[in-house]
C-alpha cells in the first residue's frame, strides 16, 4: 500500500513539476494519472501540442480537394463499383490548369481522390483491374495521379491522396484479411511511387446498410505503412492527426479544440471510450472542462473542414449554376479558417478533366478577396508575442482606418489555452466592445461592424494556464454585392396537386404533365431518405417505376437531391416510396419535400 501511495505521489510531482516549470509539454497524447482533480487535468491539458507534421499541416489554411473519377461520367456521388472503366475518358486532363488556379487562389496542397467508394483507382494499380489501366483514356497508359503529382511538384503545391476504405467493386471487400491486404498495397504504391506525400485522407463513409459487406480494417497496420513511409504525412479522417470537423457544409464550431478526447473508432478500446463520453466528430463539445474532468486520455486532434464549392463532390453540368458565391466562400473562410480549422475546399473537375470556367473564376474572386482583405495588418503593434494571464488585457495601436475584423493567434506550438476573451475598440474617447469569444487556437477570425477605432484592447478573461498570444491582427473586409442564388426546386407549381395517400406519397398532379425528373428536398429536423423508388402512372392505379435509387451522400451532405431520367414520360400521377432511411427508420415525405422537374 504504501508503495502505491509513493508511486501515485511520485507520478503527481513529476506531472506538477512539469507545470510549474512550464517546460515540459506533452506532444499528441497525454493520458492523466490516476486520481488528479479536475482542475489539474485542465492544467496538464494545456501542455498538450500539435506534432511537427500537424503544425505544419495547420499552417497550410486553405486546401483543396479534387473529386475526379468515375462519378464524373457517370453523374452520380457513389458509384457502386459496377461501372465500366471505359466510360473513363477525360478529352482535355489538363492538372496544370488545376494546381494554377488553385494556387492562384492562395491553396498550399491538394487532396486527390486517388480512389473513391466505387473502387475505381486513377492510377495504374497491381492490386485491380478496376484502375486508368482499363479506361480508354490514353489507351490505358495514363496515370493520373502522376500527372497531378508532378504538377504540383513543378508549382510547389503540396500533394495529398484520397483512398477509401469503402471499396464496392473489390471482390475481397468484406473479406477482412485480404481486402487488407489490398488496402495495403494500394497504400504503399501511392506512398512509394509518387514522392512526397503530405496527408492522407481515410473516409469514414460506409453505406452498406445492416445486410451489407463487413470489413474490419486493420487501421493499425494503415497507420504503420503511412508513418514509414511518408513521415511528414498526416492521417485525416479515420485517421488519428486531423479531425473531420463533423458536417460538410463549410461549418465550424464557435468552440473549437484542438484538444479533446475524442478519436477515430479505430479499435475497441477508443470505440469503447467514445462511446463512455457520448463523443464523435459531430458532438458540439468535444473539450470543455466538464467533458475533459471526465476523460482519461487527450489528444491533440485538430479539426479540418471540408465542404464543395457546388452542392456535390463530383462535378455535374447541372450544378453549374449552383457554384458557391464569393459571399458564401467567404463566410466558410470565417468559419473554418477563422474558427481555427483547415479549410479543405472541394473543386471536381469536370468530363473534360477541367475545372470548370465558373468555379475557376469564383476561386479568382475568392483569392483576390483574401488577399485584399488580410494583406495590411492596421494594429502597429499586432505582431508581437504576448502572455496572459486571466484578466490580463493589452491595448493595440491602431490606424484610426476601419475595420470590421480581428484577427487572434495563439502559439499553438505551447499549447491551446484561451476560454474566454473579449475585443474592445477606443472610439470617441470611450471602449467600445466590438467582440468576445471563447476559444482561439491557430487562428480566429472575428467580425463586426464597420467602425474606425483608434486603438484596440484585447483582454483575455479566462484561460487554462498562461495564455501565448502570438499575433493580433485589424483588417476591413469589404462588403460583397448580393448574389441571389434561389435554387428552383420545381417547375411546375403544386396548385393543382393533390395528395392519394402519404405513406407512400401518391400524388395527382391535375393534369397530365411532361416529365424530365424530381427532386427530394431533405428535412431538416429528422432522418432523410436514402434507397426510394419512384412510379408514374396515367390513372393512380397500373404503376410504371422509372427510378429505383438511392441519395449517396445525403446523411452527411443534406443537400436538395436532382434526379434525372433517361427520357421525359407523360404522367398524371406519381408515386415516391422510401425503401430505407439513413438510419434505422423509414421516413415518409411530404409535398413540400417533392419538385417536379420540365426542363
Ligand atoms: C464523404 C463521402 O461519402 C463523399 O462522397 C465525399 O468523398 C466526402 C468528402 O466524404 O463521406
């Protein structure tokens, strides 16, 4: 007994020492002593540092994710594996064209979908025959991960590759040791053959649903082929470095840590504790005190936001005019790169192997916005270090110009601390509060209303050990002319519809109609449908179905679903049946969720 008394005290000295001598930090995992108080957890908690690999990747701010393959001729967001691999033929693969644009834009590396859920790899593998090899595209001597690779070489951009796990064309799929062992090998020629590698990127996404293929990863043996290999890589996703930040439409968290006690599900024992903490990538706390008192182990797991510039992440002409604003493009730069995330922004080339000329120039317009904005710090003194304790505040000198944004850094590189804090500017002889905010991070980004102060106090009110600062920025965004994008979701009105029965939806639609299509508008508060078929009929009683199918991506991605068919049909009636749920429920839909499309 009295050993463990000695050893308990022991472990505490060492961890207290660590404290006050404030040296000692503890890089991407801690995992507390036994018996700590809360309140030393929240201590150590502060000592807890990004690797080398995560800060560098931290820096990048702004990345970009290109979804090119099979999806792209085939129109759809999952394929199933059962395509053929000659309708891969882009007529004009230009990557030059992609890495200049995105460059342009101020993007520092690109994340290719080497190989998406359908299983179709862009590059000439040993592992299948489901690769470029078998497409007609050059003949089935191309590669395009080479092309874009030695593109991105050539500019400087920073490389990086998609591989999913999900794999529906591999025979071996659900065969757990040897899909494996492809997986394997498909990691290590991506890592092997084609230079530096800077982030690898693991899918959580699984939609075989409860009679589909199990596969159990061998995620340990990932890890190890990716660490000695590329080790300044790092592992997104499903991987344990960076963080999916829980949704794809370009949303961070008010409240971001990079510590928390979350990690992916790769085993029973983190799956277990997740579950203990009533944590995943979703949760809106993932590091408060209340859930850091209860947790055993931290890690530093920063998060990364990714979302498409059009509503899918796969290029379809369709959408083309559903391109995100540059207000919408700005307002995610706040949100993830301001609320301290990567930014991980989706450009899907297109049939020609082109990003197409409308993202282009909304990326343009984005870059030139971002430079502007960010490109004279109006704080004469914004850029030096800073350490605080809670209530400490510092006044800034500012130009007397106006702002509308601060911009907080602190030194990650010691930790992320700060809970609370609050900007106050000095205008007409009086402080004026502009801003608070909880966390900070790498960066954070806040915005208010123009004002022209003529210095700017930053005051930090609460923070888990001595806060680093290491810059503060002023700047004026300049306002954007509103850009209507109303999305149509029906071209005929619903005046004369009326319901036959809601589960399924029978509809009448009052007069015989020509048509091309529909639309499944998801709801918002409850689950959406995934597999649905949908019927036409002239009286409401023989039925005709023309669509058996399913909305890929919709659980994560929410977005209004388009479908088209083959050839326009006359109908009097329609009739849409759920077949499943995105989760375990069969949700019905109402009218208002369903448009008809004519065009
Ligand atoms: C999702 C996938 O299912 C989508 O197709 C896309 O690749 C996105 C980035 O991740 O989970």
């Amino acid at each position: 007994m009295k050993k463990i008394v000695f050893l308990v005290l022991l472990i505490l000295a060492i961890f207290s020492s660590c404290i006050s001598k404030n040296k000692k930090f503890f890089v991407k995992e801690l995992t507390f002593p036994e018996n700590i108080t809360p309140e030393q957890k929240i201590k150590l908690s502060a000592y807890l540092t990004p690797t080398d690999q995560q800060y560098a990747w931290q820096q990048l701010e702004l990345t970009a994710f290109i979804h090119f393959g099979m999806n792209t001729f085939t129109g759809r967001e999952w394929g199933d594996g059962k395509e053929d691999p000659t309708l891969f033929n882009p007529t004009d693969f230009n990557a030059e064209q992609w890495v200049l644009s995105l460059q342009e834009a101020s993007f520092k590396m690109i994340i290719l979908t080497a190989k998406h859920h359908d299983g179709f790899c862009l590059w000439p593998t040993a592992t299948t025959k489901h690769s470029v090899q078998s497409s007609i595209w050059k003949d089935g001597n191309g590669d395009i991960v080479r092309e874009v690779k030695n593109v991105c070489d050539k500019y400087g951009m920073k490389f990086g590759v998609y591989l999913s796990p999900w794999d529906r064309n591999a025979e071996s799929y659900g065969n757990s040791p040897r899909y494996n062992a492809m997986f394997v090998e498909q990691l290590k020629e991506l890592l092997t053959n084609y230079g530096e590698v800077h982030e690898v990127w693991f899918d959580g996404a699984n939609g075989e649903g409860p009679n589909g293929k199990r596969q159990v990863y061998d995620w340990t043996r990932f890890y190890h082929v990716i660490d000695s290999l590329q080790p300044k890589a790092v592992k997104a996703i499903m991987g344990n470095d960076v963080r999916w930040v829980g949704n794809e439409s370009g949303l961070g968290r008010e409240t971001e840590w990079s510590v928390t006690p979350l990690n992916p599900d790769i085993n029973e024992t983190i799956a277990t504790e997740n579950k203990r903490l009533d944590i995943n990538p979703m949760a809106n706390d993932l590091g408060s005190r209340t859930l850091l008192a209860d947790a055993k182990t931290l890690y530093w797991y920063p998060s990364e936001v990714d979302v498409s510039i059009r509503p899918g992440w796969f290029y379809h002409p369709e959408q083309d005019h559903q391109v995100k604003t540059l207000q919408q493009l700005v307002d995610i730069y706040y949100q993830s790169v301001g609320m301290n995330s990567v930014l991980l922004l989706n450009i899907p080339p297109d049939k020609r192997g082109l990003l197409h000329e409308v993202d282009v120039a909304r990326l343009k317009e984005f870059g030139v916005y971002i430079k502007n904005t960010f490109k004279r710090n109006k704080l004469t003194n914004g850029n030096i270090a800073w350490t605080a304790q809670n209530g400490d505040f510092k006044e800034f000198t500012a130009s007397g110009d106006t702002i509308n944004t601060v911009m907080l850094q602190e030194d990650i590189k010691k930790g992320q601390r700060v809970e609370v804090f609050k900007i106050e500017g000095f205008i007409n002889n009086d402080w004026v509060k502009l801003a608070e905010g909880t966390t900070i991070g790498y960066k954070r980004l806040l915005k208010f209303n123009d004002c022209a102060p003529q210095k700017i106090r930053v005051t930090v009110i609460e923070t888990r050990e001595k806060a680093n600062i290491l810059a503060i920025g002023a700047y004026r965004a300049p306002a954007i002319a509103e850009s209507s994008s109303e999305l149509n979701l029906s071209d005929v009105t619903k005046d004369k519809w009326s319901v036959k029965t809601n589960s399924p939806l029978i509809v009448d639609l009052g007069e015989t109609v020509s048509v091309k299509g529909f639309t499944y508008k998801p709801a918002t508060e409850k689950e959406s449908v995934f597999a649905y078929t949908f019927s036409v009929s002239d009286d409401g009683k023989s039925w005709n179905e023309l669509k058996k199918g399913e909305f890929s991506n919709i659980k994560n991605n929410p977005i209004p679903q388009f479908v088209k068919f083959d050839n326009d049909v006359n109908t009097k009636f329609f009739r849409f049946e759920t077949i499943s749920g995105t989760d375990s429920g069969k949700p019905s839909v109402v009218i208002e969720q369903i448009g008809i499309l004519i065009k």
